[in-house]
C-alpha cells in the first residue's frame, strides 16, 4: 500500500476500472458533443450513478463475501412506498415514515441474512425468495391501507433540500450522501479490519471461521447494510418527485450487479474495492445516459449499451492481466 | 360463418326459451383482480350498475380471478362458475382468446347473453356478443396528439418505457396520427429495460433529449409514473414544455390541479363496467340494443377544465 510506485498503482483492483470509464467517457464526449460534458449534462449521469452507487457497493460487499442479494428489487419500491404512506397518506412527520421505513429494512435484511447462514440455501435463493414476498407484501399493504397503487406525498422543504433536492438546478442532493457513504466505504473495506474479514470470507468461508473471523454476524450485517441502502434510496426518490408507486424495481438488481463488475469485483468473490465498483457504477451511468446525447437511433439504444459495457469490461481485464504480469522496474538487493 | 349464424340462431331460440315471461335478468361480472388499481374502478362501475338491476329486479354478481398465475384457467372456472349458477347473462372481457372462446360459446349456446367490455373487441362475433365497451388505444393516443397541437405543441416528444409493447406503440401511432393531422410533429423515444421504472433514469434520459433538442415543446409518456419523471426534466430543461400521460395517479391529478401537468388521457374504467353491466340487463329485460358498435368509453381527457370533478371522482373510486 505505502509504495506508490507506478507498477503498484497500475496493479490496484481499481485501475482498469478507471480506463473503461475513461473510454467510455471520451467516446460519448465525441459523440456526445458540448451538452454531455457540460455541467448541465454532466448532473444527468451523476444522478443516476448516485442512486445506482449507494445499492451498488453493499452489493459488491456481498459479492466479495461470495453472496447476493436481489432483494433490493423489491426494498426500493417498498421503501419508496412506505415513505409514501406513512408520510403522505397518514401526513405523520418525516423523521417517523423515514425511522419506519428503514427500520422495514433492517427487518428484511435481518430475515435475507439469517436465513443464509442458517440454511444451505444459496443467498440468490433466499433472496429471491424475500424479492417476490416483499413484492406482494407491499401490494397488499399499498391496497389494504389506501386502496390504490400509487401515492402522492409534499414533503416539507428541510427533507427535500436533505434527502431528494436539486442544488445548481439538476444536481441531486443523493450525489452527496453517495460520495459520503463511499468515503466510508472506502476506510470500512481498505483502512478497518473488517476488510481483511470480508476479503477472507470471500476466498475461504471454514478457514475465516477457523481463523476466529465472525462470519456469522458479519453475514447479517451485510446483508442489513444492503436492505438498508436500497431502501434509503428508495425513501429518497419518494422525498424527490413527491409520489410513489408499487412498481418493481427490477432493473436495480441487474444494474448493481452489472456496475459492480464492471467495477472490477470478480463474481467468484474474494476480490474487488470500492474505488472500483465507484468507477464500475460511473461508467454504467455514463453509457446508460450518454446514448440520449448522441444523434443514434433510439431504437439502437440497447445494442450501444451492451456494445459498450462489454468494451469497458474486456479493457479493464486486458488491462489487469498486463498489469499483474508487469513488474516494472526491478530494485537491486 | 355459416356455423356462427346457426350458433346465434340457437342462442337467441335458446334465451327466449329460458327468459320468457318477466323475470329480470340476473348477471355475472367477470373481471381481474382487485388488487389491481385499474379494477377497482371497475368494480365501482359495477357496483353502481348493480343499483339499477337490482331495482329492475335483477341480481348482479360479481367475479374476480385472484391473480394473474392461472390467468386463462381461472377465466374458464369463472365462467363455467357463472354457467352452473343459472345466470342470463355475462359481462366479460377476452383476455385469453384461446381459453375463453370456447367457454364463452357453449354458454351462449345454452342461451347466456355476452356482453364483452375493456378487451377482445376482435372475438366478438365469435362468441355472440352483444356489444363491446372499452378503449381503443390507437383512438386515445389519437385524442392525445391533437390536443397538444391544438394547444399549440409543433415537437411532441412520445415516452415508451417499454420498447415492442404492443398497447403502448399502438398509443404511440395514435399519437403521431392526432398530432400530424393538427401540424405537428412526434419524436419516438423508446427507453430501453434498464431504465424501466427507475424515475431518476427515465428522468435523465428525457432532460437529456430536451436540453438536445429546444424544439420539443410537448411530452407525452405511456404511464403515469413516466410522468413524475418527465415533470422534473422539464423543470430542470428550463423551458415550458406541455407534459400529457397515459393513465392517472394522484401525483398527476396534483399536478394538473397545480398547473405543473397539461393533461392526462384516461380510459375511463368505471364506464366500461357500468355500461357493461346495465346494457347487459337492458338486453335481456327490455331487449334494448345500441346502433353503437363498438361504444368507445375512452379516452376521457382530464385537463384544468375538468379537474375538479375528477377529483371527486378519485375520492369516490370512480376515477
């Protein structure tokens, strides 16, 4: 870590992550043009990364450790709508529909978490499972309370300028609380022992165990964190665009998973870093937003994302391989 | 043909077999689960309808599958439900043609009457029915088109969240007809599955179009959700563009009611069911028919003008 040499930096996890996102950043500032890179345009991928970022490293905890969680397709729809009805439909304070709502999560995340390491059913099981139950779950209470599927909440201005605002126009406030969380992130994971726990359940669950590391409790945990995450933002777009509904929220699952790959966390576990999933995330909003700046057909859309990320990931692999077999400038002993 | 007519020859022999003297229809209602937003409207319509039958001296009854798992299946048993109950007529919709066709023949051969509301206005004749009541998608995107024009849109921008949606592009055509017979022109966007139901994506994406294009001066998105997100691009575009939608939530009787949302295309549920549903009873006590065929009960379009009155709508469960 101490040794900054060029060899060591160009060997860190994050470092072919950083090269996809610059090429996927230059090809959409050519083609793009002046509105991608300006600050307006600049905020549109922001905000999408921001949101997508704050599920995405819980994620890529979980990830490191060997598990998933696809949960969260469910957590940010049911979030989104019990902020809605405590805050909205009951008219109680925010503070109360916000406390409640995460304490929803933790329940979730509590039940992902210990139904993992009390089973042998894999945690994309058990999560699925906890996915559709947390689905219909929230479409029963959504009807049995309010009688519709949709609801409309005016939050007072304190929330919004915290929790779901705009600064400079297009700037989400969620940008900050996703720079915070992955400042944080970063000491959890680089910086605390518990990085060196998550790494080593991640390689080899029985010889952690062995080696006195709590995995059980560690486990949960994760698991809360990433219930927990999903849910924030999900309380947060109900504080932002004053309404909420029990649509799913399908496509967070895949989009975490896929930033976090891009991001250079191998699906296999035991490797990654935050620095990492930051850029995966970032290059993922980049291409998902950038096609509406450039003049292709829209009906492409799709195709160019794919095209894209598929680039991103084989740069970042190419780029990891030469970079381990590197080994830069010897040191005489 | 030849079969269709003899069936409907049977049919009618059969019904004036079965009805004769003055006994007042008794009814089944078939329709989704009433989990779902759109059939609690439905139900209100009905349940308002069943005041007049039952004042004719009918009965009205009311059947609903309990999800969507075992859609065709559960159609059937609901039929064949209504069958053994001895009812005189059927109000239904055809959801699930191959499932449903043949159950609904062989109760019209039996003399059941079938009045077919919200979907399968195609099988119609198949089936016997009497009438259709619902929307027409390519109508109400139609409707859409030229009352943004009318209201002075040259550029509409028309939102599909899910690309190859069969109803939604259909929306979309409509769309591009309305608004080009009135002078304008529609720009399609159809966003792909990874933005689906994300609002910050979907919002991003349409800012990004406006700030891309200054000459889109209208948006009309395919669900009411879309619109939450497009309200935000156009604040942040910061130009006014006129915002329409499909469907109506309570953000967007909000923001029609603020003047933040030009308008909103509905399909009007509760007129479905209870046109349905009285037509129906109308039929088999008095042997009232409409020359209308098929009656459209959309699009209705809810705009400052009229606000209001759906509002009272929304708190009394009609809208």
């Amino acid at each position: 870590m101490g040794n900054l040499s060029f060899a060591s930096l160009i060997r860190r996890p994050e470092s072919g992550a950083f090269l996809g996102m610059v090429f996927v950043f230059v090809f959409f500032a050519i083609f793009g043009g002046r509105n991608f890179t300006s600050f307006a345009g600049a905020a549109s991928w922001l905000n999408v990364a921001a949101n997508l970022g704050i599920i995405a490293i819980p994620i890529g905890f979980l990830m490191i450790a060997g598990e998933l969680d696809i949960s969260i397709g469910a957590m940010v729809p049911a979030a989104s709508m019990s902020m809605g009805i405590i805050s909205g439909h009951y008219g109680l304070p925010i503070p109360v529909g916000i406390l409640m709502t995460l304490g929803f999560a933790v329940v979730i995340g509590w039940i992902n978490g210990i139904m993992v390491v009390r089973t042998a059913v894999p945690s994309l099981i058990v999560t699925m499972g906890t996915l559709f139950a947390v689905t219909g779950l929230t479409l029963f209470l959504s009807i049995l309370l309010t009688n519709t599927t949709a609801v409309a909440m005016n939050p007072p201005a304190w929330a919004k300028a915290i929790f779901g605002g705009f600064y400079f126009n297009s700037y989400q406030v969620i940008i900050v609380w996703w720079l915070g969380l992955t400042a944080l992130y970063v000491y959890f994971l680089h910086f605390s022992p518990w990085g060196n726990w998550l790494f080593a359940m991640g390689g080899d669950k029985e010889s952690a165990r062995n080696a006195g590391i709590p995995t059980t409790k560690f486990t949960i945990g994760l698991f809360i964190l990433s219930s927990v995450s999903a849910a924030f933002v999900g309380l947060c777009q109900t504080i932002l665009f004053n309404s909420a509904q029990v649509s799913t929220g399908m496509s967070f699952i895949f989009n975490a998973i896929i930033s976090v790959v891009i991001g250079g966390v191998l699906l296999t576990g035991g490797f990654g870093s935050v620095i990492g999933i930051f850029f995966g995330t970032l290059t993922f909003a980049m291409v998902n937003q950038g096609i509406y700046f450039t003049d292709f057909d829209r009906n492409l859309s799709s195709l160019i994302i794919g095209v894209m990320l598929l680039i991103a990931v084989l740069m970042n692999n190419t780029f990891r391989q030469m970079a381990l077999s590197y080994t830069g400038s010897r040191k005489k002993d | 043909m030849m079969n269709m007519r003899k069936n409907m020859l049977a049919a009618m022999l059969a019904s004036v077999a079965l009805t004769g003297a003055a006994s007042a229809a008794d009814i089944a209602v078939i329709a989704g689960s009433a989990n779902d937003a759109f059939f609690n409207r439905v139900k209100k319509g009905v349940d308002d309808a069943a005041l007049v039958v039952q004042a004719n001296g009918g009965t009205v009854n009311y059947l609903t599958t309990q999800n969507y798992d075992n859609f065709g299946p559960d159609l059937v048993q609901l039929i064949n439900t209504a069958v053994s109950q001895g009812v005189d007529g059927i109000a239904i919709p055809v959801w699930v043609a191959e499932s449903q066709v043949p159950a609904l023949k062989s109760a019209a051969d039996q003399g059941i009457k079938i009045m077919m509301y919200n979907s399968g206005a195609e099988v119609k004749e198949q089936i016997a029915g009497i009438n259709y009541f619902g929307s027409d998608e390519f109508v109400a995107g139609e409707a859409g088109g030229a009352y943004m024009a009318k209201k002075g849109a040259k550029k509409i921008l028309c939102h599909i969240h899910v690309p190859g949606a069969v109803n939604l592009e259909r929306r979309c055509d409509g769309i591009v007809a309305g608004a080009e017979a009135n002078g304008a022109t529609v720009m399609r966007l159809p966003t792909p599955a990874s933005i689906d139901s994300d609002v910050t994506g979907t919002s991003e994406a349409l800012k990004a179009e406006l700030l891309k294009d200054p000459s889109i001066d209208a948006v009309i998105t395919m669900g009411a959700w879309a619109s939450d997100a497009a309200t935000i691009a156009i604040q942040q575009a910061g130009r006014p563009v006129l915002l329409g939608t499909f469907d109506l939530s309570p953000s967007v009787l909000e923001r029609i009611k603020a003047g933040t949302q030009t308008m909103a295309i509905d399909q009007q549920p509760y007129a479905q069911a209870f046109l349905a549903t009285t037509m129906l009873a109308a039929y088999i006590d008095f042997g009232i028919d409409l020359p209308t065929d098929p009656v459209l009960t959309g699009p209705g379009i809810v705009d400052a003008g009229n606000i209001d009155a759906a509002l009272v709508g929304v708190a009394a469960g009609a809208r």
